[in-house]
C-alpha cells in the first residue's frame, strides 16, 4: 500500500471528475427500485470520492479485489468470511445499530441487539434443561443458563418462542472449525414454554482470536490490532407476531469488553455468571430474560 503522508500526497487532477460520477448514477434506468437507487446513488458518490481523495492506485485497488475474492472462496455454510470482515471494520455493528435505534424510535423497545457474527449455521431443536455440551472440555465450567421470553410491550411471557444459542468451547473453536467436536456440539434451539420459559446446560464463554487464516486475520494484522474477542454466548429469539431479536450476552468478568475486535460490545449485554448450588451438572448460573417488540 503507499505510505506517503496524506498531507503530502496532491489531490487528484485526472478527467473523471463529478461529470463521470454523475454518468455513472444516471446509468441506471427507470425500472431500478427507489431504495437501491437511493442506496447505489450514495455509494457510487463516496466510493468515488474516497478513490480520489486517496490517489486510490490499481495495484491497491487489485489488492483490495484479490482480499474480496479470498473472502468469498473461504465463505461457506459453517463460516462467512465476507461478514467477518465487515465486523473487522465495525460495518456490521454499526448496521445492527441503526437498525435498532429505528425500531426505539417506533416505540418498539426490545432486548437490545448484537451482530450475528460468521460462524452461525441451522441447528437441531433441543429439550428444555438439556445440555449442548457434547464431550465436556476439562477446562471447562458447566453453567446453568435460563430465563424468560416476554412482550416488550405488555411483559406478557410468549409462549413457543424459538431460542437458538451458540458458542465456542475453550479451545477459541465452534464445532464446525474443530474436528474434534460432535457436530452442532455447543449449539441448540430452545422452544419456551407456556411461561415462555427456556433453559440449557452450556458452558462458562472464554475469550477467543479472530482465525488468522484468512483476509480478516490478515487485515487486523495489516492495521496492528489483537484479534481478540470477549468471552460471549450468540442468541437468536423468534416468535410468531414478534419482531426477532439477534444479539450476543457477554461475560461481564471478561478481558476485552473495552476493545472487542469486532465492535460488538454494547451497554446492556454484559451479564453475571452467580453461584448455584444443589446442581450436580453446574455450579454456575447465567439468567438471561429477552424482550420482544410485536411486529405490528
């Protein structure tokens, strides 16, 4: 990449000015939605901007290509590189919070919202009070993890509500990186009950790198940052006639809260891991209420 000083480089004196940016939005026709058009509009407009403002060359704009394209090559069902690298520049927390802050300004508050994050993938569905630990790591703490599903609205609780939960064990891997695990160890979809109740065995969250085999290990190394992520346990909540809710809960005794590699952090996701006693499966307690906005 060049390394001259912004202050040191000259502007761009080429012919493609605004007169080309403007050819380039107006190429496109009467049939194209008003919501793309307003999209594509904007980014036409900044990507070009930001060409020209950096003296952009190609070799660098092949680099940035050539790190697109490794993304998608690595990108399947069980791993989404092309995702985590937009939470590697904070895009994907930024979109999440935009579109949560729209949903308080409708009057519709929730449990508030995480990104989704690279390694989800579909899972079976799970009894109540079972675990999805399969194999338990030594190191590991069982932990006692349930709580409510209500209407953010009434505080009624919603009856079966999907509950769909994933981590990563001790070792910084989810199942579908370890070859180790049981498949979909460590994952599970919990139906709540009639008090829109749920509950699992899952474990304590540790800390865990970004993998560093792939453009976005190699871009956090390029920006000098740690690969680091809080220790945290990923969540998604669906209801019939309920907005869903997807978001992470951290370990509030964790490293790295302050400077998440991915951004994901937010006031109101940290949680305590207490004590339990009288359970031979788990010393351990998380309770973890969600609230759901109703759709209309």
């Amino acid at each position: 990449m060049d390394s001259v000083p912004a202050n040191e480089k000259q502007a761009y004196r080429g012919l493609l000015g605004q007169d080309f940016t403007d050819t380039v939005i107006k190429s496109m026709g009467p049939k194209t939605s008003p919501r793309l058009r307003e999209v594509m509009t904007s980014f036409i407009q900044h990507i070009h901007d930001f060409a020209r403002e950096t003296n952009l060359t190609v070799d660098e704009w092949a680099a940035a290509v050539q790190m697109i394209n490794w993304a998608g090559q690595m990108s399947n069902d069980s791993r989404n590189e092309g995702q985590l690298m937009c939470d590697i520049i904070g895009l994907e927390s930024l979109v999440d919070d935009i579109t949560y802050q729209a949903a308080v300004e409708s009057n519709n508050p929730a449990t508030t919202s995480a990104i989704l994050g690279p390694f989800w993938r579909e899972t079976p569905i799970r009894k109540n009070g079972t675990s999805i630990s399969s194999d338990t790591p030594a190191d590991a703490k069982l932990v006692f993890m349930h709580g409510k599903v209500s209407n953010a609205s009434t505080g009624a609780p919603v009856a079966n509500a999907t509950v769909d939960i994933w981590q990563a064990s001790t070792n910084g891997l989810y199942e579908q990186q370890d070859v180790n695990q049981k498949d979909h160890n460590l994952r599970g979809k919990f139906v709540t009950d009639s008090n829109g109740e749920y509950s699992l065995y899952c474990l304590r969250p540790t800390p865990y790198p970004v993998p560093n085999d792939g453009p976005s290990g190699k871009l956090l190394t390029l920006l000098d940052r740690h690969e680091w992520r809080p220790a945290h346990i990923h969540l998604i909540v669906l209801a019939e006639g309920y907005k869903s809710i997807t978001t992470q809960v951290f370990d509030r005794d964790s490293k790295y809260l302050e400077d998440d590699s991915v951004f994901a952090v937010k006031e109101g996701l940290t949680a305590t891991f207490t004590e339990r006693k009288g359970d031979p499966q788990a010393k351990l307690e998380l309770v973890y209420n969600i609230n759901l906005a109703p759709a209309s």
